[in-house]
C-alpha cells in the first residue's frame, strides 16, 4: 500500500508540472499572437489533466489561473474593454466553463477508481475478492513455475456462522464477517493476500511460503480470529485447510480446490482445527 500511495502522489506531482508548463506556455502563446489567434479553448488541456490526476481542488486552482491568463492578456496587450461588463462577461464565462471541466472531470474519476474498487474488492469487508484472488494466484502460479519455490494457500471457514444469522440476524453476521476481516488483515503479512471468496469463507494466499512459514502465519491469524470471537460475544470458531504447493498445480481453481478439501476434512472431524498437507 505504501509503494502504490508513493506512485499516486508521484504521478500526481507530474501531473501538476506538466500543467503548469502546459498552462505557461498556451498563455505565452496567447500573449504573442494577441487577437489573430484565439487560443482560449487550449486552457481546457492543463486544467483537465491536473483535474484528473489531483482532484477537483486542484483543478479548480488551475481553472482560477487559466481565467486570470486568458483575461489578463487582453489588458496587458493593450486592448481594453470598451464596456465593463464586456470583462466581467468573459470572465464570468472563461471561469464557469474551466470550473464546470474541472468538476466533471474529477466526479468522473472519481466514479471510474469507485467502479474499480466494486470489481476488486469486497465490498462488505474490504478485502480483496474471489476474482481477484484469483489474479494475484495466477501471477504466482507463474512465479511458481519459473523459480521452483513453494507457496501456500489456506483456505478458513467460520464455523456455526449460520447459527449466528439465525439467532441474531443478518446485520450481526455481517458484523461478524467485518471483525473477521479486520483480524485476518492484520495477521497477515505484507507480502500476503487475504481474500473473502464468499459468505463466511476467506482465503490467504502466501508466497514463497513453505510449511512452517505457512503454519506459523495461519496459527497466528486463527488465534486472532478467535479472540476476536469472543470480544464480539460470538460463539463461533475458524476451521482452516492450508496447501503448500510445492509441485506445480493444474491451476489456480485446482490449487483452491486441493486447499478447499482440507478445510472440510477439519470440518468433518469436528471443526476448530486445521489442517496442512504439503504437494509436491
């Protein structure tokens, strides 16, 4: 997360340069050829690009200083207004169109990164998703295949969930999941990925982990989990199944799968245990 927030504010950064090289030079243009060469619609191009990449606030900066050049370059020529009002037209109009980009624009992106969020992510409890749990176990399977080294995938299921939507709602079972969330997040480590596949089963994908590594990280998630249950005042546990690959599997599916049955064998022996078993 630090890594990606570091390239956003760079990315940003660029974008405001550029702007502003764009912004100086559209007006230096339009300071030399005067009249003979309206150039005013070209100040949309810096202020929808900072729009974009920095937010509406920025824009708005941007729009404010795109008015000032394209007004100010009529006085400063030498050509002024033979009626005030004629001034505060334009630079009613020149501001209004430049502000209403620049507010277009960023609810666009921000409505664009919303809808990448929805596709991505959990919307309940803001881990990652099946899909892309799926991705990310895909790019690995391909790591896996180049180096030789093992990862592991674990797979957890809360145990008596339904019992808890039944005796005390929907709304304290999604409750439950969120808790859940929070604890499996912070028990993983950076390099990991925790998923919800759906309803109260979730996923952890840990690479170049083999099965002490993999033990290790999935003992301390359960019991994080499970203290998490009883703060909360549920009588629920986790049963988890953790694969450790370190032969080749078919596929991402086929590697879910292997974990997914290990998960159910604790299930069957009576839940609130785990399960590894190491492919090779």
């Amino acid at each position: 997360m630090a890594i990606r927030r570091h390239a956003w504010n760079l990315t940003r950064n660029r974008a405001k340069f550029t702007a502003a090289v764009l912004l100086l030079g559209i007006a230096a243009i339009d300071y030399v050829t005067d009249v003979e060469l309206r150039v005013g619609l070209f100040y949309l191009v810096p202020v929808v690009l900072v729009a974009w990449s920095a937010g509406w606030a920025w824009g708005a900066g941007y729009a404010c200083t795109a008015t000032a050049c394209s007004v100010g370059r009529g006085l400063i020529g030498g050509h002024p207004y033979s009626h005030p009002m004629y001034f505060y037209y334009e630079v009613t109009v020149t501001l209004m169109v430049l502000l209403s980009a620049s507010y277009l624009v960023s609810k666009f992106r921000l409505s664009q990164e919303k809808l990448t969020t929805l596709a991505r992510f959990d919307c309940l409890t803001g881990l990652a998703n099946r899909a892309t749990f799926l991705e990310r176990l895909d790019l690995e399977l391909a790591r896996h295949r180049r180096f030789r080294r093992p990862f592991s995938l674990a797979i957890l299921d809360c145990d008596n969930f339904k019992a808890v939507n039944d005796s005390q709602g929907h709304l304290a079972g999604d409750r439950l999941l969120c808790v859940a969330a929070a604890a499996l997040r912070s028990a993983v480590r950076k390099t990991d990925l925790a998923c919800r596949l759906g309803g109260d089963e979730f996923a952890v994908l840990l690479p170049e982990t083999d099965a002490d590594g993999a033990m290790k990280v999935i003992d301390g998630a359960v019991r994080l989990l499970h203290e998490a249950m009883a703060r909360g005042g549920w009588a629920t546990s986790f049963s988890a199944g953790v694969g450790v690959y370190e032969g080749i599997p078919l596929s991402a599916e086929a590697a879910l799968t292997c974990a997914d049955r290990l998960m159910y064998d604790v299930k069957r022996a009576g839940k609130c245990g785990h399960k590894i078993e190491v492919f090779s």
